[in-house]
C-alpha cells in the first residue's frame, strides 16, 4: 500500500468513507429508518406494530478503568439525539494481553455506575483477552423503541454517486434555525486525559485544581436532559460532540441538514480546566472528543434553551443556520471557513505516549 493511501489516526473521513465504503454497499429495505451515511451513528427498523427499534454503537478506548462509562454516555447520547429512550445496553470489552482481572472489574463497574446513572439495563457483557490491541476497548450497543413514527426524522436516502434525493431530515427553508450547543466543548476528553495522566499532570497543577476538575464529570449532559429538546421542537436536530470535537460535529449537522451556517467562536462554551489541560499537553480543545456536549438546531431556541436550563443542561447560542452552504465562524471582526474535519486530538494524545 502507498503512503497516500494509508487512512490517517481516528474516524475515517467522509473522502474515504464515500470512496471505499459506499461502492461496497449494494442492499436496502424499505423499513428501515436511517440510511448509512460517513455521518450516521444510529440504526433502525420499523416493526410491522409500527413501533421503531432504534440501536446506536458506540466505542471508547483507554488505559483507565473509568473507559467504560464513557463508552455508555457515547451510545446513550447518540439514541437521545434521535429522540429515542435508550431502554439496554449491550457491552463488550477487548483487553490487550497482560490485562489483570481487576481491570475487568473495574471496566465493568464503570459500565454499571453509568447505566445505573441514566437509568439503563445492562443487557450483555463479554470480555476477551487480544494480542491484537494495544490499549483496552470497550463497545457499547444501546437500544430503544420509539413508538411515535410522526417525529422520526425522515432519512436520507443518497444514491451510489452519493447525493440526496431529496428527502432529507430537516426542512430545507433554515432561515429561522438557531444553532444551539448544549454542554462543553473538549470536557470528556478532558476528563479521560485526567484519568489516564492524573500523575504527570500532578507536576503542573495543585491537587485542588485537579480535584475541581475531576468534579466536572457532573456537567455531562445526560440523554434524559436532551431529551427535553424534543417536547419543544419536534422538528428540532440534536447532535452529540464525538470524534473531532465541536469543529467536526459542525461539520457534520451542517452535512446531514444541509445547511450553512455562521457561528461566533468565542460563544462556544469551554471549561477553564479543559483550556489549562489542553494547554500543557498543546491540544486544541475545540478538535477534542466530547460526548455528553451536543449542537442542537432549532426554530424554537428560546423554548429549547429554557427547558434545557430547567433540566440543569448548560446552553449558549453559537450562532444561525444559512441557506447558503458557507459554513462561516467569526472571532471578532476575523471571518473564516470551517475546514473539514480533524483527527480528534485526544487519540492524537494518546499515540504518542
């Protein structure tokens, strides 16, 4: 294989995924409610009832017994963007060879402590020893029905040449769409860099600056909170923060609701602690992983933001959506564009230790 062709660190892009995955996909039902996209997380089918059964897959690698409690908040996350109740979840960890079997304790009580949070069943947990992997892997398969066929956002049905067809989820006119983000920027990347470097960031920061920001754990936006998005706004788009930060996921809300946008970069919200971590380790937070943050897209923002900030969910206004595809971000009086989407910085971190 070429040095061109070899796929860079972290989520493989839309180039690549639209090259060398969407030509390979040959099959289609018509009960199913999501069509694959480089962008779609969540799975679905109608049932002959007329009930949806709705699954996210989600996955979170690291070193630290805490991994997989993110791995649930990635999964639950992404069914409550699709206004769905996530009901179980389905786990299984990958350990690499030495792993003891504290270490799978410990992984398996980090699942209970968020399942038990956010009010999920365990369905199934299997563990296996790999000479294949360096670092432990925890995947997450979350589940749930969503009875109300009329607020599931209609998919997008894009033929081989990888266009639309025109029937899309959001409504096409945007001129009234405020772009919303929910939560904090680069925060669960943060908080995983704690976890798995709490000794090397002692020789930089006092121990109360660390306990702090160890307590920020709680600021996670839980599904329940994003839920309340929808008894607003049943038209509304929530997309969670993952892999690339708050950059991607602008990305990719702009991708699969066809819209431009114009945001203000200084309205993102971000933690001290997040600002000081990334700055020792010379990370861009902004690029960083952040499940448990999401970007809502809503007509009814004062409605959406009030209930949210009833929940104890914090909210900011990024900015409005475009009906022109500029994807715009001032700072100040500095205009730019946003870029396609980065590597996330914390599995940049984490390949070079």
């Amino acid at each position: 294989m070429s040095g061109k062709d070899t796929m860079r660190i972290g989520k493989i892009t839309q180039t690549a995924w639209q090259r060398s995955v969407r030509k390979q996909l040959h099959t289609g039902k018509e009960n199913m409610l999501f069509a694959a996209s480089p962008w779609e997380t969540c799975s679905g089918f109608r049932t002959e009832t007329g009930d949806g059964c709705v699954w996210a897959d989600a996955h979170a690698t690291g070193d630290n017994v805490r991994t997989g409690y993110y791995a649930v908040y990635h999964a639950a996350g992404q069914l409550a963007a699709r206004n769905v109740c996530v009901r179980g979840a389905a786990v299984r960890v990958l350990f690499p060879q030495e792993s003891r079997e504290e270490q799978l304790a410990g992984i398996a009580a980090s699942v209970d402590c968020a399942c038990r949070e956010l009010g999920i069943q365990v369905t199934s947990f299997q563990g296996e020893v790999s000479a294949a992997v360096l670092h432990t892997v925890v995947f997450v398969s979350a589940a749930g029905v969503r009875q109300d066929q009329n607020i599931i956002q209609k998919k997008i049905r894009i033929d081989n040449r990888g266009k639309d067809n025109g029937e899309t989820s959001p409504e096409k006119n945007s001129a009234h769409k405020e772009i919303i983000m929910c939560g904090y920027a680069g925060l669960e990347g943060t908080l995983r860099i704690l976890d798995e470097a709490q000794t090397e960031l002692e020789t930089r920061f006092v121990s109360a600056f660390l306990e702090q920001a160890q307590g920020l754990i709680g600021e996670l936006v839980k599904p329940e909170q994003i839920l309340k998005v929808y008894g607003c706004d049943r038209k509304a788009v929530a997309h969670q923060i993952g892999s690339g930060g708050i950059m991607a996921a602008l990305w990719e809300l702009s991708e699969t609701a066809h819209i431009g946008f114009e945001i203000n970069m200084p309205q993102i919200a971000l933690k001290q602690e997040t600002v000081e971590i990334c700055e020792f380790y010379r990370l861009n937070p902004y690029l960083m992983t952040s499940a448990g943050s999401y970007l809502i897209l809503t007509d009814a923002g004062e409605d959406v933001i009030r209930a949210l900030e009833e929940a104890g969910a914090q909210t900011v206004r990024l900015g409005a959506a475009r009906e022109q595809n500029a994807r715009v971000i001032r700072n100040g009086e500095e205009i730019r564009y946003l870029d396609r989407p980065a590597p996330d910085e914390l599995e940049i971190w984490r390949s070079k230790r």
